[in-house]
C-alpha cells in the first residue's frame, strides 16, 4: 500500500499562477522528495528535503516539511504550460532504502 | 545516453506465458529499484537491489516474480505464469547511495505489460 497521500487530486490553474499540492504521510522518515511524471519524460526528480530540514528551494519550487505533522508541501511559482504533470511525493523510510510514492496530483496549467 | 534504459518498451503476452524485463542502470549507480505502476496511480515498490544483492522484497512480490542483478550492473524482473491483474507499466530507477546519504532516483521510461 502507498504510504502517502497527496492533496488535491487534481489542480487546475491559469499560466502564472502558483500551484500548491500538499503531501501526508503515516511513519518516520529519512527524507521526502517530489517527482514529477509527463507522458513525454518519465519520472523526474525534483528537490530532496531531509527530514531534518524545514523549508528548500530549487528555481520556482518550494518544498516545506513539518514531521510533527507528517506532512510536506511543494509550491510552483509562476506556473507555466510546461508545468503540467502529474505530482508525486516519495518518502524515504528510517532505517532503510525502501521509497515509499503517494498518490500523486495531477496539475494541469492552461495557457 | 547515459540514463536508464529499459527493454522492452512494451510487451503484450497471453495469461500464462512467462515474461523477462531488462533494465540497465546508470552505469555508477549502486541501487536499482523496480516499481510497478497502474494507472491514476503512483509507483509501487518492488525490490531493491544494493549492488548484486537484493535486499528488499515488497509483500506483492508474490511467488511469480523474481528479479536478479547477477553482477551489479543490469537487472532483470521476470513474471511467470502472468495474469491479466499483471498488467501495468514496470518502472526501473537507479541511485548512487553512500552510506551518509540518500540520493534522488533516477528513471526508466518503464516497460509497458499488457496481458491478454
């Protein structure tokens, strides 16, 4: 069973606006990371946060993570068309390797 | 390309047969991970391997399914006897692990399985 859950589902939002998905999980983690997925690529990493870090930034992404909550949330900045994808959080389990993927959001960006 | 490459690409079978996937890591890559994915949904953990050993194994990796890395390069992922509820995309990742850190993964573009 897939141990986080992503929230929304689905997101839909106009070029240059930003898109907030927000992630839960159930356990203890080393650390969290985001993947984005497109037909056209794949899986893509996107920002690691560790489990002892509360906020990260890469280009227009933010991820902030509370473990008091077990919750994380990854914000676009300024969306753009190519942004549409789909959204997945993975956590890294304390004391192993074991990546555990949520359930995605699905962002569409209209343009 | 140096990425992770994954063969075949799409693979349709009758229930039943057996089926054998390839996935070949980034060459410096250490782990390698298998995932099962269907759709609306994300990956699901298979395996994972630490150079040749396979050190962790999902509870739905049943009886059917084994994956091998005999020299800590390639892998492969077979399904014996497939059922339909078999069909899904197979999805590879690598990464380099140390022991101080945990890195990203990288992906395959996954091998399609459709079983009719």
């Amino acid at each position: 069973s897939q141990q986080g859950e992503e929230d929304p589902q689905a997101l839909s939002i106009q070029e240059g606006e930003n898109a907030t998905m927000n992630c839960s999980y159930k356990t203890s983690i080393n650390n969290l990371q985001w993947y984005r997925q497109n037909s056209g690529r794949g899986l893509v990493h996107l920002i690691l946060i560790r489990s002892n870090e509360r906020e990260k930034h890469s280009g227009r992404l933010r991820v902030t993570l509370d473990t008091s909550k077990k919750s994380s949330s990854l914000l676009i900045t300024a969306s753009r068309a190519a942004d549409t994808a789909s959204y997945f959080c993975a956590t890294v389990l304390s004391g192993t390797y074991k990546y555990i993927f949520g359930t995605g959001t699905r962002l569409k960006v209209l343009a | 390309d140096t990425g992770v490459s994954q063969n075949p690409r799409h693979k349709i079978t009758k229930r039943g047969q057996n089926v054998t996937f390839r996935c070949d890591p980034i060459s410096e890559h250490n782990r390698l991970y298998w995932y099962r994915q269907t759709l609306g949904q994300g990956p699901e953990f298979l395996t994972y391997f630490q150079n040749e050993a396979q050190l962790e194994k999902s509870r739905l990796l049943s009886d059917r399914f084994s994956a091998e890395r005999p020299k800590g390069s390639f892998s492969t992922l077979e399904i014996q006897r497939t059922e339909q509820g078999d069909s899904a995309m197979y999805l590879c990742a690598s990464s380099l692990a140390t022991a101080a850190r945990i890195h990203e993964q990288y992906f395959g573009p996954g091998t399609r399985l459709t079983v009719t």
